[in-house]
C-alpha cells in the first residue's frame, strides 16, 4: 500500500479505522468520476460543515479542498469509474473521504499545487492506493477540518 499523509494526528487515516461506515447523520454520494460532479460534491459538503456550525471561512476552505481532491482523483480515474464520497461531521469536525479506480498506482504529489492547496485548507489530508484490483488501482483520499474550540 502506497501513501501520503499530511499533518496527520495519528497515522491512520479516519476511512481504515472505521471502513464504509458513515454516520446517521452522514452523507454518502457515488457518481460517475467526472469534472461535472465534482462541484456537486463540493456543495454537499459544504451544507454538512454549515450544519456542523463551522464559520463562513472554514465552509468555504473545507469546500474548495474537496473541490481540489476529488479533481485529482478524476483526473486519475479509469474511464467509467464511479467516484464514491462520504462525508459526516462530529463534535471534533467535518470528515470527508473519497475513493476512485485510478489508472495508476501513485498518489497525489505532496509537491504539486493541487496537493498543496488541499493541505492548506484541512486540519488533516491523507491519500493512499490500496493494491490493485481489476478494475484498476482504488485510490483514497481523506480530509478533515477541525471544528473551532468553544
């Protein structure tokens, strides 16, 4: 398994500790991997972190890294694949992961702009590639944006 973590809090990503498991009051979307549905996404997400009472700033960062992560992985995706999401908040914050068949087995770039950008907007970013299925490499990404302290 191949991975990349930022600013992790405890070097496991929140999608290995509790796998395919979203919240009640969570939200979970598969579409097919596609620029177009890529700002659907981020505005799902965007009404989570407003019902999780983060501020204005915080919606508006924790939206244009999900923006950012899902186009990095269609960017990556086999043709036909479906990008499945999840995203849900609790009382540390607003959680979000996101998977797709890549046509590769590398994750995002910690150098490049777009990998850069989606850290600076997170309290955690992690990305990782499980090993390879037929239908091509599933490519992982994770973020989570702290809710701010009372």
């Amino acid at each position: 398994m191949v991975s990349h973590s930022s600013r992790a809090t405890s070097g496991t990503p929140l999608a290995r500790t509790a796998r395919n498991v979203v919240p009640p009051d969570g939200i979970e979307i598969r579409l097919r991997a596609t620029p177009a549905h890529v700002r659907l996404i981020r505005r799902v997400t965007a009404v989570v972190a407003r019902r999780a009472d983060l501020g204005v700033d915080d919606v508006a960062d924790l939206a244009l890294a999900v923006d950012g992560a899902c186009s990095l992985l269609v960017e990556r995706a086999v043709e036909g694949a479906d990008l499945l999401c999840r995203c849900w908040a609790d009382v540390r914050g607003v959680h979000f992961s996101a998977e797709v068949s890549a046509r590769t087995s590398r994750v995002p770039d910690p150098r490049s702009f777009g990998w850069r950008l989606v850290r600076a907007m997170t309290t955690t970013a992690t990305s990782w590639v499980e090993p390879v299925r037929a239908a091509g490499h599933p490519l992982h990404v994770e973020l989570w944006r702290r809710t701010a302290a009372p």
